[in-house]
C-alpha cells in the first residue's frame, strides 16, 4: 500500500472496470486511510481521509467520478484550470483499521495536514 501511486488516470481505469481490477478494489475496500492527492503541476497537496464501508475505495471512487470529490478547493482549481485532475496522483500516507472511530480517523487527518502544511501551501482549507 505505501508504495504505490496512481495517477487519476489508472485510478479511473479501476473505478471504471472494477471486474478487471479486482484485487485492487478488494484490497482498497478492505481499508481506511489518510490519503495525499498530489498536483503534479504545482507540487500543491491535499490531505483527505477515508473510512467507512466501502473504505479508501469508496473514497477514491468519488475522486474519479467529480475529479474533486466535493473539495472546496480543488472545485476552484478545477474551474479555473478545468483539464488539471489529469496532472493529480494519488497515495496513501496512513492505513488505519476498518475498526478505528471517525474520531481517531480525524485526528490522523489532522496530523498529516498540519506536518505537511497542507492549509497554508496546499488544498485544505479546514
């Protein structure tokens, strides 16, 4: 899991042929994590987390479908500059268990936006 990135592109090959890429969606369901989408082109981050049942790949799926799963951010980014997904990478920073609670999983979000400075030199805006 710590090794991988996905550009969006793989990332919508999965989410669109889920039958093909089984192993990929089993393994994404069976976790929670704190994730970091990376714009290439600027080097900006966002930092986001993913729980509940359908795990990081619910999340994920989400982030195909819109392109910026309903991040205040990332939607301006995204009018202003509308192809810019295309140059968006995705990667886990911390898998958590599927028994964890929203509280613990917020409080992980929490530190990674605050290491990486993601509020003042990135996408998250809470």
């Amino acid at each position: 899991y710590e090794n991988f990135i996905l550009t969006y592109e793989k990332l919508n090959e999965i989410v669109l042929m889920p039958r093909l890429y089984s192993d990929w969606v089993n393994a994404l369901s069976a976790i929670n994590a704190i994730y970091v989408i990376t714009d290439t082109e600027n080097g900006k981050l966002y930092i986001g987390s993913a729980y509940g049942n359908d795990g990081l790949f619910g999340r994920w799926t989400d982030y195909a479908k819109t392109k910026h799963g309903g991040n205040k951010k990332l939607i301006k980014l995204l009018e202003e500059y509308p192809q810019r997904y295309k140059k968006f990478q995705y990667s886990i920073l911390q898998i958590l268990s599927k028994n964890i609670t929203s509280e613990m999983v917020f409080e992980a979000e929490e530190k990674w936006k605050n290491k990486l400075c993601t509020r003042e030199h990135g996408y998250n805006d809470n």
